[in-house]
C-alpha cells in the first residue's frame, strides 16, 4: 500500500491515481514517461554520449513513439517558479518597508533630540550618565513599540493561522 503523496506541487490536492501493469505487453503500461537516472553527467560529453545511447536503445525497442526527454528537476522548479517570485518580491518590498520604518523612527528620535537639547545639557551638567540620558529619551518610543507589538502580534498569528488553514484545503 502507497500513502497519499503530491504527483504535482504541493498546492494541488492529492489526486487518485492507480498503478497498473500489464504482463501481456511490458511495454504497455507506461506509454507516457519513463524515468531514468543518469549517474555520470559531470562533463558534457559525457552527457551527450549517455543520452546518445538512451536514444538507441528507445528507437530499437520503441519505433512508433518519438523519443522525446525533460529533466525532473527542471519540471520541478518549473511548477515553483512563481512561488520563488513572490518570496523574492515580498522580502525585498519587506526590507523596504523596514528601512522606511526605521529611517521614520530615526527622523522622529532625532527630533526629539533636538528638541530637548537643553534638558539634556542641564542633566548632564548635574551628573546624570549616559544611559540616564538614553533611557530618559527612549522610554517613550519603547513603550510605544511595546504597545503595537502587543496589538500587531495576535493580529498576526490569527491571520497566519487562517492563511494556513486556507492553504491546507
């Protein structure tokens, strides 16, 4: 017994399927593709002279059928090839939405810098350290961004969850 596996992409759902062979005519029962591996394909030569040979071999046993050949792993990438488009669109337009929420937190902190120049001075001349001074500025900014994390990360797991859920039908 086979357990359900993917024939396609993994998107598609697993689809019934029978295998069956027919004794009367070995030949028979898989008019469509047959698989070989290849071991030694490292020089092109090499190569060349295998598939010389496989084609011999399918036109001496074979002579109705043309012999035509792809490579599974090229088929493969093929079937992902838009899944590997997106991750790549969305991570470079997720590094860009990151480096603009920084720049933005950036401007705003620099702002506030210079609004409280002279508190800042006054502190320092009374003897307040540096991380005094740093946590006196980034405490507001902290608790903001504990807030939104505190708001965004259920949002995001719910959401997850129903993407996933969606894609597993």
């Amino acid at each position: 017994m086979i357990r359900n596996y993917h024939q396609l992409s993994l998107k598609s759902n697993h689809e019934p399927l029978a295998f069956i062979s027919n004794v009367t005519n070995e030949w028979q029962w898989n008019k469509r593709y047959y698989f070989i591996r290849i071991e030694d394909h490292s020089t092109k030569a090499g190569f060349k002279t295998t598939m010389q040979n496989v084609e011999k071999a399918w036109k001496s046993a074979v002579k109705d059928e043309p012999f035509n050949y792809f490579f599974l792993d090229q088929y493969f990438d093929r079937q992902y090839k838009s899944d590997t488009t997106f991750n790549l669109l969305f991570t470079l337009f997720s590094t860009v939405a990151i480096i603009i929420a920084c720049l933005g937190l950036f401007g705003l902190v620099a702002y506030t810098t210079l609004q409280r120049t002279k508190e800042i001075g006054v502190r320092k001349v009374l003897g307040a350290s540096i991380q005094d001074i740093l946590f006196l500025l980034s405490k507001n900014f902290i608790q903001l961004m504990l807030i939104a994390a505190m708001l965004s990360v259920p949002l995001i797991t719910w959401g997850l969850t129903q993407w996933v859920e969606a894609v597993r039908l």
